[in-house]
C-alpha cells in the first residue's frame, strides 16, 4: 500500500496526509466489515459444520438454508438488555468487552491478504502480533474480575494461567519459523516459501506448525481447551454475567481471533497467498491457478477454520490440570528442543538452508 | 514410555487422528438423520398417551359411569369427579375435570377404566394461551372425543389384540 | 508544534497520570491496572523514538505476561486497606530516602547524558527506512554482550529454580496422576476376561 496508489485515486489536489488518512480509513472499514461478515458466516458454518458431524442439520430456516441465521442473532442480541451486576466494578464491566475487541481487530493491520497489499507493512510485524494477541487476555481477565461473579471469576483465572501458558509455546514456534525465514515481516516469511507447496515452512517444521495450531486454539479458548467457559464446571466461565450486545463482543472476539490464528498458521507454515500449484506445469487457460492470489489465502484459512470446528466437535475437553501439563512440560520442550535441530540443520547447510 | 510404540503413539497422535477420521466420516460419507418436525413427523405407535378424551357409544350415549376408579388410580392426583343420578336414573358425573399441568401421561386412568370411558389419544400439539384454560372439564374432554372418536376406534382397535 | 511533539505531550501526560494512579489507587487490581496503561504509554513514546522492538518487547512481556501474573495474584488478594495503612508512617522516612534517591540517579542520568548512547550507535538517528533495530540489537546482544547477555539469563533461570525448589513440596498421602504410565496402558491390564463355567 503505498501513497501514490492513493494519489491515483484521489487526484493530487488533496494534501498528502489527507489522502492518506482517507485511503486507510478506507480500508479500515472495508477490512472491518468483511472481517465480522466473515465471523457471522463462520458462526452459521461452525453450527452447520458441527450438526453434520453428529448427524443433524443444524440451523436451516431462516432465509435460504439458515443464511440469514446470523442476522437474526444479531438481531436478537441486539434488543436485549445489557444487565450490570451488583457491585460490579462498572467501567471495567463494560471496557472489558472491548478490551478483548480491539487487539483482535488491530492485528489485522500487518497481515498480508494478497502479494504486495498490508495496511501497514512493518518490520517487526510478528512481534507486533504477538504483543497484540497477548495482549487480548485482558478483556477475558477484566471481564472475569469485574462482574463480582466466582463463576466468572473462575474463569478468569483460568483464561490468564492458560494464556500466559500457550503464549510462551507460541512464541517458541514462531521463533522456528523466523529462523526459517530470516526476517520478522509476514510478507517476507512468505515469500521465502516461494518455490511451491515443497518449498513450505510446514515440511521442516511440522512439529513447530503442531505446537503452533494446538496453542492457537488454547489461546482462543476453542475446545479442548475451552475449560475457561467450561459450562459443566463453571456456567459460562468469564462471561456469565454478560448479556445482550456485551456479550455479543466477546462472541465476535474469539471468532475473530480464531479467524485470525487460522490466518497466521496459512501464513506461517502454508505460504500465505503463495499457490499450491505454483511449479507445476498447467494449462494456459489454468495459469491463474499458479499465481499468487488472495483466493489461496482464503482457502488455506477457510481450511483451518473447519480444523477449528472439526476438533471442536471430535475432542472432550481437557481437564485444566491437563491442558497446563501439555503447555508447560511437552509443548515449550518439543519447541525447544525443534529450534536446536533447525539450528543444528541450518549450521550443516541442510534442506531450505542448504542455500543460505 | 513403556515401549517405543507407546511413545510414537503419544508423539504422532495417531490416536487423536483415528478420532478426527470418525468424525469427518460422518461428516462428509453419512447421511443426516435429523427429522425436519413441523413438515415430517417420526411414526407414532397406536399407544401413544397424548390429550385426553372421553368417549360415547355408538348411540350417543357418554361412557362414564362416574365410578372414580381412573380419580383413584391416578399417580398425580389429576382427575377430580363429581357425581350424582342423572335425569334418566343412571349414575353420571356432574363434574370431571384433568388438570394437564398434574397430568404426567402415565395412561393409568385408561388402564383403569371399565368402560372404556376416559383415553389418551396420539394427539401432541396442543397449548393453552390463559391461566385456568390447563384444567380440561367434562364438555371439553367429551367434545374431543367426539371429533377424534374414528381415531380412537381404530387406535383400539388396532392395540385390542395385546390387552 | 509538529505532529510528534503533539502526541509525544499527550501520551507523556497521559503516562503521568497514570503512574500516579499507580501508587494512588486504593483498589489494587485498579493500580495493577494503571500499571499497564503506563506501561503501553511508554510502549508508545518508544515508538516515537524509533525503537519499534524495545516497544513491542515491553509491551509483549510486560502487559502481555508479568502484568497478567500480577493480576492473577492481585486479584485473589482479600487487602484490608486499614492495615495496611498502620505502617504508612513508620516507613515513611525511609520510603522519602529511597524516592530522593532514585530522583538523584534518573537526574544524574538524565542531565550528565554519560549512558554511552552516542557513542554506542550514532548513525541510529541518521539510518534510513530500511534500518532495522531488532537487527541491530541483535546484532550488539549476541556480539559485543553476549556473555552478559548469557550470564543476565543463567541469573533468571536460577531465580525460577529456587523459587521452585522453595516452594514445591511433596506432599504425603497427595495422589498424582502418571500421564506416561496412563498413555501406555493396554486393555489386557485393565480388563481380564474370565471364562465361567455355566452353572446347569
């Protein structure tokens, strides 16, 4: 994204900063819709998904086959009360919601979505996700301590051990695949899985890109690793006291964080935008298919994203004690343990370093 | 880790693969089996104990004799009877009235019943809209009972062979 | 005024109230709290200052992991304010001896500029858009101060493993579970099948 795209399509009449401003904003909001768009379907699709693996149908009557679901819990959501507990603690009460929001939505900005196109193109910009996404944890923590509710309380708790937990395995992982890469920038770790689906992160590090997803999903509280929400133990854990659109936000927070991680694991280990095909001979009228586009981006997403729902509706919950011992004793040493051997493979010059 | 193989099975989570492999089976090879209600129902048995009825005979003739059997047997203390000698001299109820919301759908009042008089037929869907509109009288229970009274024959008809 | 020294002002002052919200507020998860705001405001005046990796460090580590630990534990606390008001001031005086002190050292840092910055990098503030400071500092960390960069990390590891071994106790009579012992079980240890005669 640079200003002279934006002078071509503004004129030159505008001043700089305004033209830049206009255009970011711009993509900000368009980004912004299509993101919770893409959430709303994706609630719809997880209740389908997950009907069909227990052989039912799930949500199929409002609009052509359930597609205006939805909208109707929006719409539900929308006209319900906001109930403020008894002595809860009231302006965390509400800024909780968006404190779990905002970090989701803000990590956006330095995922590329296509070759050449990310809102902010910067250097450190694994770095900048990983402190956003950490960051994320406070809204589930405030959240739990402000509704002056021991269910929700509970469940903060939970969410901040599990988090901080998953967080330090994450980081390790994502430190492989920065050894891999050579460099911070999300644009610059895919183009260096340039070469097709051989050349992708995931081969050499498949057990970084298993620590990866796994924490990814303990660190958005999907199942297993839901026991934050754990309805049988603790009702609906941090959010219990939450209703109407409140708790609409925090909905729209772990999908989009979901959304997210399935992003960053194509991202990371699958090559982004970079095609599948791409070295393969195909057809001329195929050759598309060998271009780096958004469309693989999506795709790999939208694979993930049923790998969210898959496990979901495959695996029972862990027991809390459980999920610590995977985080702490088995995921933080088979990373460790992984960054010697590419260490180790780097120093000898061996597969993708063999050049380097 | 007793055995390497207990180790490959830990590490490779070849277990959690068979899991995976179960469920998208029945994702993407198996047929739903949800039945979709209002437009399809599921096959009801003859013996289904759904709203009360009271019947007649063929000649008009209400059944009941008001002998309280079914206001005895009933579990839920439900069904409260009234009687007294009716105009032509035969024993007839003056009150009957069910409470649904006592109703718990057991069918021994059916079970009970010489006559014949008080049954559960298959019908499911049904609501009340107002307070006090739960306790079905005597003209209520005889009025669905004439308007189900060929269902009813042939649910009896068909379940006789097994009383 | 220029756009920087706008936001510089803003997020400076913002950061002041939030310190000394800090030390103010009687509610500690409100302090914990105020505490992390003040640290995302330093994030942010690092950011002004181009050092993007110093700003995100601080915010990964400190408002992503310490803060959360320190609220977890906060947040179980049941403080009695009236307590722990008594000893306000008895300790006073040091408390004042500590606080010049510190003053004395940041003034000391801050007017004699003796921190070596200058001559440490001084083509940072003249690098172009390509400069990368995580590159740079990486560079000086595992370069010129690798050991005490090692020796700084065998310090913290030590400090875990003593807290550890101060705290963990076997207790007796506790039951643990062995996941090993579990994972390697077979049905044949679980169940056994027994073959009865029928009896007539």
């Amino acid at each position: 994204m640079s200003p002279e795209f934006a002078a071509s399509w503004l004129g030159d009449s505008w001043p700089q900063w305004l033209q830049a401003t206009v255009l970011y904003g711009v993509i900000a909001v368009v980004l912004f819709i299509s993101i919770i768009l893409m959430m709303a379907f994706l609630t719809l699709i997880e209740r389908r998904v997950i009907g069909s693996i227990q052989a039912r149908i799930g949500p199929n009557r409002v609009g052509f086959n359930g597609i205006g679901q939805p909208f109707a819990d929006v719409l539900k959501l929308l006209v319900k009360e906001i109930i403020i507990p008894a002595n809860a603690s009231k302006l965390l009460f509400i800024v909780a919601p968006l404190l779990a929001l905002v970090p989701a939505l803000c990590t956006w900005a330095v995922v590329p979505f296509a070759p050449g196109f990310t809102i902010a193109d910067v250097n450190a910009g694994l770095l900048y996700i990983l402190a956003l996404t950490s960051a994320g944890v406070y809204g589930v923590i405030l959240a739990g301590w402000s509704a002056n509710s021991k269910y929700a309380f509970l469940g903060a708790m939970r969410a901040a051990a599990q988090m901080v937990a998953y967080e330090i395995a994450m980081g390790f992982a994502l430190v492989g695949v920065v050894m891999a890469a050579g460099s911070l920038n999300l644009g610059e770790i895919i183009e260096a899985q340039r070469g097709g689906p051989l050349s992708y992160f995931f081969w050499w590090l498949i057990p970084l890109f298993v620590v990866y997803f796994i924490s990814g999903i303990a660190e958005t509280n999907r199942a297993p690793f839901d026991v934050v929400e754990g309805e049988s133990e603790i009702v609906a854990g941090f959010h219990v006291e939450y209703s109407g659109m409140a708790f609409a936000v925090f909905f729209v927070a772990e999908y989009v964080n979901m959304i997210l991680i399935s992003a960053l694991t194509s991202i990371f280990f699958f090559g982004g935008w970079l095609s599948p095909f791409e070295g393969y001979p195909l057809p001329s009228w195929l050759a598309w298919l060998g271009a780096p586009s958004f469309i693989w981006l999506f795709v790999k997403v939208w694979f993930f994203l049923f790998c969210f729902l898959w496990f979901r509706a495959t695996f029972p919950r862990y027991r809390y004690d459980q999920i610590m011992r995977l985080g702490w004793k088995v995921f933080i040493p088979v990373t460790l343990v992984w960054i010697f051997v590419e260490g180790l493979l780097w120093y000898f010059k061996i597969g993708p370093w063999a050049g380097a | 880790m007793k055995t390497p193989a207990s180790f490959f099975k830990t590490f490779f989570l070849t277990e959690l693969l068979v899991g995976l492999f179960v469920t998208f089976r029945q994702f993407a090879f198996r047929p739903n089996v949800t039945v979709q209600y209002p437009e399809e129902k599921t096959p009801q048995s003859p013996r289904y104990r759904g709203l009360h009825a009271q019947r007649r005979y063929p000649n008009g003739q209400e059944r009941c004799i008001a002998c309280k059997l079914c206001e005895a047997v009933c579990p839920a203390l439900a069904i409260t009877i009234e009687s007294d000698v009716s105009a032509d001299g035969t024993r007839r109820t003056t009150r009957y009235d069910i409470d649904l919301f006592k109703c718990i759908y057991c069918g021994y009042c059916e079970e009970a019943c010489p006559v014949d008089a008080i049954v559960l037929t298959r019908i499911h869907e049904y609501h009340m809209e107002n307070r006090g509109e739960n306790i079905f009288t005597k003209d209520k229970l005889l009025a669905i009972g004439d308007r189900y009274e060929a269902m009813i024959a042939a649910d009896k008809a068909a379940d006789a062979r097994y009383r | 005024m220029t756009l920087t020294e706008i936001l510089f002002y803003t997020f400076s002052a913002v950061l002041i109230v939030a310190a000394v919200g800090v030390i103010t507020a009687r509610n500690p998860v409100h302090a914990a709290l105020f505490l992390v705001l003040a640290f995302c405001n330093s994030a942010v005046l690092w950011l002004l200052m181009e050092a993007e990796f110093l700003a995100i460090v601080l915010v990964l580590v400190y408002v992503g992991a310490v803060m959360v630990l320190f609220l977890f534990v906060v947040m179980m606390l049941d403080i009695n304010i009236a307590q722990m008001r008594e000893g306000f001031t008895r300790y006073a005086p040091l408390g004042i001896i500590v606080a010049l002190l510190v003053i004395a050292e940041i003034a000391s840092v801050v007017w004699v500029k003796r921190l070596g910055l200058e001559e440490a990098a001084p083509a940072v503030f003249a690098a172009g858009p390509d400069y990368s400071n995580t590159r740079a500092l990486g560079e000086l960390l595992y370069s010129k101060y690798l050991y005490p960069f090692e020796l700084a990390a065998m310090l913290l590891l030590l400090a875990i493993v003593a807290a550890i071994t101060l705290t963990m106790r076997r207790r007796r009579g506790a039951k643990q579970q062995d996941v090993a012992a579990q994972v390697a079980v077979r049905p044949q240890d679980r169940v056994r099948l027994v073959k009865m005669q029928p009896e007539k």
